[in-house]
C-alpha cells in the first residue's frame, strides 16, 4: 500500500483509511482502500506543478516520521523486491489511457501523468 500511495500521491492515508480483512485463515490489508485524495484531489494548479517538479518534497506525510518517499527507500534498503509487489512496467502511454478513461483532464491529467511516471522511476532508481 505504501508503494501505491507514494505513486499516487495519496494524502489521506490514516488509521481510519486501512481495511483489514479477517478470515479463518487469518487477517490481512485490503490491497486497496479509500483512494479518493489521490492524485491533487483538490489541488491548485500551482500546487500541482510545484509537486511534479520536486517529487521529493512534495512526497504527501505519512505517519510521524517521514513522507511516502521516505517509506518506500526504507522497504527498498530493507531488501524488499518491489518487483514482486507492483508492477512498475507501466508505460506513460498507458497511465495516460488509464487517466483519460477516469476522466482526468487538464493540470491535473498533466500533473498525475507527470507525477505518476517520476514516482515510478525513482522507485526503479533506488533499486
């Protein structure tokens, strides 16, 4: 979940916003859960141009030590294949086909596109 947040741009990640399923063979997260303030839900187009151009610092919070960004180094430096976890394979061609099927348009279509590439390749990167 923190790989997809930190691609995403999610801000809105807390306690509240984590589903645990429980079965008889055990628990587990929901893969995916409450996403709706992903991807500048409700940022300014300065906002977003700002983000896109420093991932870095613009990396939303999580928790009380740190951003996504810093999240994901820690699960790449603990020796965890991300590979295995989320498919960074995605072309740019086809975030933008996913994009536009959600209606993304404008700053925000050309901010999620932009973020969502660099997100990608700074994770490939820390590898």
């Amino acid at each position: 979940m923190i790989l997809l947040d930190f691609i995403t741009r999610q801000d809105d990640r807390h306690l509240s916003n984590i589903a645990i399923k429980v079965t008889a063979k055990g628990e587990n997260f929901y893969p995916l859960y409450d996403n709706g303030r992903s991807l500048f839900y409700e940022d300014t187009e300065e906002m977003v141009q700002a983000a896109v151009h420093d991932p870095v610092q613009y990396a939303t919070t999580f928790g009380y030590e740190g951003t996504y960004w810093d999240y994901v180094q820690d699960i790449i430096n603990d020796g965890v294949n991300v590979g295995a976890l989320i498919d960074l394979s995605i072309t740019k061609d086809e975030v933008a086909d996913i994009l536009t099927k959600a209606k993304f348009r404008g700053y925000r279509f050309d901010g999620a596109l932009k973020w969502i590439i660099k997100a990608i390749e700074m994770i490939k990167s820390a590898k």
